[in-house]
C-alpha cells in the first residue's frame, strides 16, 4: 500500500507524473489494499473513526477510477467527496499534458 495513513494528498503526489496505465494500476492496487486495511481494522476492533477515514479515502480513489474508466464524472453527494476528488485533477492535468487523456477529461472537475 503506497499510503499506510490513507493520506490522499500524499498518494496522489505519489502518482501524480505516473503514465495512464501505471496510474490506473496504482489506483486500482492502493483501492484492493485500502478494502483490505479495512476488514482487517474492522476485525482488529479499530473505532468508527478510524474506519470512516479509511473508507472515505477508499471511495476518493474509486470516485477517480470510475472517471478514467469511463470519462464521466462520478455522482459525488456530500461536499467532503467533492473536495476529495477536486484533488485528483493534477493528475489529470498531467496526462493531458503528456497526451494520454484528451483535455475534455477536465470539465468533469470544477463543476
């Protein structure tokens, strides 16, 4: 797992200069371990807060992965979602710029 603390900010530093593949492979790999770090804090006895971290950090990645997959924008509800993956625009605009996304990928942030 690239983040242990489930900080978004940090994984997405991490990824940020990756290539298309190799960032939809980091996602995918640190959202499997994610579900993982969950059932295993869950069993362990973590406390609500704890599990409420690592199951948001979870959905921020899967909110980004349904973008790349599919070129939509994902159904964000609450406000914290929305702000989670506003995060995950420069590492858009970095496959933009490296022509590995097309730019209209863009309009679906800031919206």
């Amino acid at each position: 797992m690239i983040s242990k603390s489930c900080d978004l900010d940090g994984f997405i530093e991490s990824i940020k200069d990756l290539r298309y593949h190799e960032v939809l492979t980091s996602i995918l790999k640190e959202g499997y371990e994610a579900d993982d770090l969950l059932v295993s804090r869950r069993r362990e006895g973590a406390g609500a807060p704890e599990l409420e971290r690592i199951r948001e950090y979870s959905r921020a990645l899967r909110f980004f992965i349904f973008l790349l997959q599919t070129g939509e924008r994902p159904d964000l509800v609450t406000e914290g979602e929305r702000e989670e993956y506003q995060k995950f625009r420069q590492v858009a605009e970095s496959l933009v710029e490296r022509g590995e996304l097309i730019p209209a990928i863009l309009e679906h942030f800031d919206v």
